[in-house]
C-alpha cells in the first residue's frame, strides 16, 4: 500500500524534527563540554595564582626574617668579635696579636656564611631533614628546651617551591611552639602513613582547645599554604597535653 501524501509530510516532519532535535542536542553538549573546560581553565589559573602568590609571600617572609636574624648577629656576634679582635691587635704581646688574627679569620667565616643567608639559594643546598637539624639544633643551643629528632625512611628531595614552603610552615609550627607552648621537649618524626610521607611535630607545652576559634589567621595560613603544594596539615591539641602536628607531604 502507498503511503499517502499526508503520511509522507509526517514522515518529513518528524524526520526534521528528530534531526533538529539531534542538532540541538549535539549543540548543547558541545556548549557545556566548553562552559566546564572554560570553567577548569579558570579554576586552574585561580590556583596558579594562589600557589605563586603563596610563594611570593613565603620568600618575602623568609627574606625578612634573614634580614632580622642577619641584623642581630652583625650587632650581638660579629660586632663583639670586631671589638675584641681590635683589642688583642692593639695590644703589644705577640700571643694576643695572634689571637687577634685568629679572631679575624673567625669574623670572615662568619660573615661569609651570613652572606649565603641573605638570597634564597640556600634552599636549594640542603634538605628539609637537613634543615629540621639546623632549626632543632638552633633550639636547643638557646637552652629554651630539649628537641629531638626521628626518622623512619628516606625522605629524599622535593622541587624548590615546595621546600620553600615545607620550610617555611615547619618554622612557623616551631616558633608557635616555643612562643606558645612553653614545652620541655619538642620532637619531630619522619615516618610513613599510609603509603605517604608524614612530618610529625609533637610538643608537650600547654596544649590548647582546638574548639575554639582562634583571633589569629596562623592555623588557617599554615593548611592552605600545605595544600597548595598538594599536601595536608592536621592539629591535635588539648588544655595540658601539648600539640601534634601532622604534615602530610606531597608525593
């Protein structure tokens, strides 16, 4: 039987419909598959700009504190030095002129290693381990408390911009602990937990309640800057029983 013509403008027209809605359809997924990478671009760069911003922040910081810590041993350390070595070289017996030299090639080495302090290049001349020493040694030469250090594995090196921000939170974490805490001991592990690598930082200082927002913004600074090198900070403290840190490093 031949279709008739009614039949065959049906045909026509639910065939351009189905194509119409076919195209509409292609259309639509095309303009949100483009929406959503227009929308991870911006995600992306909003991170980009966290993380160097981030950085900026962190080098200027650091900068800032060389510049601080320079400035007190010109004053306290190389200036007494100075003082001393012009005193043994004043004097007019040969063994204290000696000591005098000797004093002077002291104050050389001391300010050489100063000058290595003042740009950033020393960051990438030791490790995080490595520097974890030079803080925990530090520490304990000021007699404020004992320290002591753990390591489990290997935790090998990492690109310069998140050392710069593995330093940086691992100072801030010490110095919140001898600001205020006022431990007897505080102890640091370097272990793995759950096929990641942890920095553990424990001290056994007042503790505080971690249910109680903070005035500050310290907390808050620390786990978004771990974050924007792909890591994790986590705190555990009560009123009495001192504070752990958990560093979850990027991998």
């Amino acid at each position: 039987m031949n279709p008739t013509e009614d039949q065959i403008y049906v045909i026509i027209f639910a065939t351009i419909f189905l194509g119409g809605l076919m195209s509409t359809f292609v259309i639509s997924m095309v303009f949100i598959h483009r929406q959503r990478q227009a929308q991870n671009r911006q995600k992306m760069d909003q991170i980009k700009s966290e993380h160097e911003k981030t950085l900026l922040n962190i080098e200027n910081e650091i900068q800032q504190e060389t510049l601080t810590y320079v400035g007190r041993e010109l004053h306290d350390n190389i200036g007494q030095l100075l003082s001393l070595a012009k005193l043994y070289l004043g004097s007019s017996k040969p063994e204290k002129q000696s000591e005098g030299r000797e004093t002077i090639n002291q104050v050389i080495t001391e300010v050489r290693a100063l000058s290595k302090n003042l740009n950033l290049d020393w960051v990438e001349s030791l490790t995080i381990v490595e520097f974890i020493e030079e803080q925990l040694a530090k520490i304990e030469s000021t007699g404020y408390c004992k320290t002591s250090l753990e390591s489990e594995l290997e935790l090998g090196d990492f690109p310069k911009d998140q050392k710069l921000v593995l330093i940086r939170v691992i100072q801030e974490i010490l110095n919140n602990a001898m600001k205020h805490a006022s431990p007897d001991l505080i102890a640091i592990k370097i272990k793995s937990s759950e096929n990641q690598k942890v920095i553990e930082i424990q001290d056994n200082g007042k503790g505080f309640d971690t249910s109680i927002e903070s005035n500050g913004s310290g907390m808050f600074n620390l786990k978004k800057r771990m974050e924007t090198i792909g890591g994790n900070f986590s705190i555990t403290s009560s009123v009495g029983n001192g504070t752990l840190i958990h560093l979850l490093l990027p991998n």
